[in-house]
C-alpha cells in the first residue's frame, strides 16, 4: 500500500510539471536569412518576401523588406490586406506605427497600414504580424504591397503573392492515455505546444470553481477523454485523437491567478490553433448567454503586448503588469 501511495504522489508530482510549457508564446522568431545580391532579380534592388506559420495559438505573417541598393528609399508604405476571420493581435518591432483599416462589413478582408520613413542602403527591415483567428472552417489569403520612392524621387511600387490560410474542421475521438505516460507523450518528436491564457473583466467576485466547471465542460463537450482532474489545484488534463488528420492531442484547463487557461499538444500545429480557438470562441458564447459579460470586449488576451510571453496573472481594473520575460509594463484592463 505504501509503494501505491508513492506511485501516485509521483504520478500527480510529475502532472503537475507538465502545465509548465509556455515557450512557444515566447521563444525568438527566426530571422529570414540574409539575401544575396545575385539572387535579387528586381532591377531597382529592392524586395518584399512574405511568409505565414503557426506561431503560439496564432498565425506569424512576417514581412521582410530589403534594400540591395547603395541609396536609401523613402516614404515607405506597407499594405497588408487579411481576411476579415483573422484578427490582429500584436506585431514588432512594437514601435512600428501600425494602422488597422476596416472596410464595409460584406467585404471578406480588412487591410493593416504600416509606414516608416526610411530604408537605408544595404539594409533590411523585419516586421511580424500575429494575427488570431476569429471563427473556423475558413479560407481565404493574405496579399501585401508596399510603395516606397527611390533615390531619383520616383515612386515604386511592389505586389507579393498571396499566401493562403485555411482552417479545416476537424473531430475528436476519444483515447485512453495512462496519467504516467503523459509525459513521455510531450517529449514526442515534432510534439507542438499552443496555450490560450484569458482573463474576464467583471467587477464581481472571480468564482474559480465556477469557471472551472465551465471549461471542463468545453473540453468534453468536444469529446475529449478525461486523463486527471485536480478539483484543488483547478486543473484538468485530456487526450484524444483528431479523426480528420490522425494525430493525438492533449488538452489542459486550469484556473491560475485569476487567469481562465487552455494548454494544447501534438504534432499538428495548425490543429493546435483550431482547438483552442473553438474552445475560446464556445466560453465567450456560454459566458454571453449565462449573462456573466455583457460583450466579448470583457474577455482580454494575457500576452505580453511587447514580446507574446503569457503574463503571470490577470491584474484588477487599471492596474500594471510586468512582463516576467521582457520586463514590460502594462495595463490589461482599463
């Protein structure tokens, strides 16, 4: 009887070690390699390269401008137009000036402005845009162009590719995962990471257990086999296998220092993002119709607004937070 007491002290030690994988929201995002001049086919010298990836539990649209010429450009400007079901959230360099344009609402894209002065010779400028998705089962494509003016005060203009984005359905089915080998699944080669982190701006008591309760049941609404539940601790962990691509896929719920969480895993990123975000989307319907906000405005996003890090805790009304990563002081909720 005292091994079994041992074995499940260890086991429940181990599970609790297992929330602890944050870096995804936070690690350095890889710099396109530099470009060689022989590889530049534009006669004026200067190129737009545009990439998107799963990042976190969102998309990463970086742009990569560069200058291979020996003069600088000017009066530079950057459009990048989205579908409407893709918000964005954060970019950087943060100190970027970044506009946000909304077109009628039958148009199907909103366009992100972006304008700095200049380029100098032989340089390059990065900017990444993260960009969360609304609502799921879409389709739809990202275009960018950017106008500059030369060193002979002409006005350039160029046009990228569009990138496609697209979000599949997908169905879960249940799977038995034995608590210890929870572990040795997240050390799976190719294993993803994506975490959802909220908190709710209410000027009521926060009733942990209640919240609780309501994404528990969010989880297993969506047919997840439940794995552990910690009723002390406010955390739960499930499994389950996505019947459209194949792969298996935890899932964790926990309610940490104010914060509402969802912590996702498998080897299908993209799946990663269309889980949480159906997990997200469902709480704030349940949260509209049991009256517990007025408005998804309430609901606020706990990433650190200058680098992605998931913020420590949600704090009250008009209160700072800093950043344990990047140092960053900010106010979530005004």
């Amino acid at each position: 009887m005292a091994k079994k007491n041992r074995d499940q002290d260890q086991n429940q030690e181990d599970m609790h070690e297992l929330i602890l994988f944050r870096e995804p929201t936070a690690r350095e995002i890889k710099k396109f390699e530099s470009i060689s001049l022989e590889n530049i086919i534009q006669e004026d010298k200067i190129n737009l390269l545009c990439k998107s990836e799963p990042f976190g539990g969102s998309y990463l649209y970086s742009l990569l401008l560069s200058n291979n010429s020996f003069a600088p450009i000017t009066e530079i400007k950057i459009r990048a137009r989205i579908p409407r079901f893709l918000k964005l959230c954060r970019s950087t360099p943060p100190t970027i000036t970044i506009e946000t344009i909304n077109f009628e609402e039958d148009e199907k894209e909103t366009q992100v402005k972006i304008e700095f002065e200049a380029l100098k010779g032989k340089a390059q400028k990065q900017i990444d845009l993260f960009l969360c998705p609304l609502s799921l089962e879409e389709k739809g494509e990202i275009r960018s162009s950017i106008t500059f003016v030369n060193n002979s005060d002409f006005v350039r203009a160029i046009d990228t590719d569009a990138i496609i984005i697209q979000f599949d359905p997908f169905s879960v089915e249940r799977k038995i995962l034995p608590s210890a080998e929870v572990k040795k699944f997240l050390q799976k080669p190719g294993i993803k990471k994506a975490i959802k982190s909220i908190g709710i701006g209410i000027e009521k008591f926060f009733d942990e257990n209640y919240y609780f309760n309501q994404i528990t049941k969010i989880i297993q609404d969506q047919n997840f086999q439940l794995i552990s539940k910690d009723n002390d601790n406010k955390i739960v962990w499930f499994f389950g296998t996505d019947l459209v691509s194949g792969n298996d896929v935890l899932v964790i719920g926990q309610i940490i220092s104010g914060k509402i969480e969802w912590l996702a895993a498998s080897q299908n990123h993209p799946l990663l993002i269309s889980i949480l975000t159906k997990f997200l989307n469902t709480f704030k319907e349940e949260m509209l119709i049991l009256n517990q906000i007025n408005s998804e405005d309430q609901i606020y996003h706990l990433e650190c607004k200058y680098c992605g890090n998931i913020l420590s805790s949600f704090p009250g009304k008009g209160k700072s937070i800093e950043c344990n990563k990047c140092n960053y002081e900010q106010v979530i909720w005004n």
